[in-house]
C-alpha cells in the first residue's frame, strides 16, 4: 500500500511538473505570433533581396490589424474583411517575421 501511494504521488509530481512547463511555454509562442486570433492565418516568403509577411482572416468578422517586423517598423494598419490578405514586404537582412496583431 505504502509503495503504491509513493508511487502515485511521484506520478502527479511528475505530471504536475511537466503542465507547469507547458503554461510557461505557452505565452511565449504567442507572443512571437502577434495578439490576432487563431483563425487568422500567418505565413512569409522570402525572395533574394526580400521578404514578405501575410495574415489571412479566416475569422467570420472584419478586423484592423498589421504585419508585425521586428528590428525595424510594422506594416500599415489594414481593416480586413473575412477570407482576405495582407501582406508586407521588407528587405532582408535583420528583419523578422513576427506575425500580425491588431491595430
């Protein structure tokens, strides 16, 4: 009996401590993804000399947002009605595609 209970609780603290992990993971990859909801979807290409960030609204309602770069200034704010695409294209180099966020 003794051995079963030790057993169970080293299980939960595993467990425990594996979901605590998982929450603080969490808000960092949403972090790099912009504040937009998950119907919204992000993607970028990059060329030779650019690179372009796009954001489809997949949500059912118009929304304001823009394409988020770091090391340097965003895309315009657009207002995008579902089932369209913005997109903004910056040179290469230090940028960095950080998805879209509302504006």
């Amino acid at each position: 009996m003794t051995i079963t209970i030790r057993k169970s609780l080293a299980a939960l603290t595993i467990l425990g401590a594996a979901s605590l992990g998982l929450v603080a993971a969490a808000p960092a990859q949403a972090s790099a993804l912009g504040n937009v909801p998950s119907c919204v979807s992000l993607w970028q290409k990059s060329g030779k000399i650019t690179k372009t960030g796009y954001a489809y609204n997949g949500c059912g309602v118009r929304m304001n947002m823009k394409i988020v770069w770091a090391h340097g200034s965003d895309g315009r704010c657009w207002s995008v009605a579902p089932r369209e695409t913005i997109s903004s294209t910056v040179s290469r180099g230090p940028r960095t595609f950080d998805g879209a966020k509302y504006c």
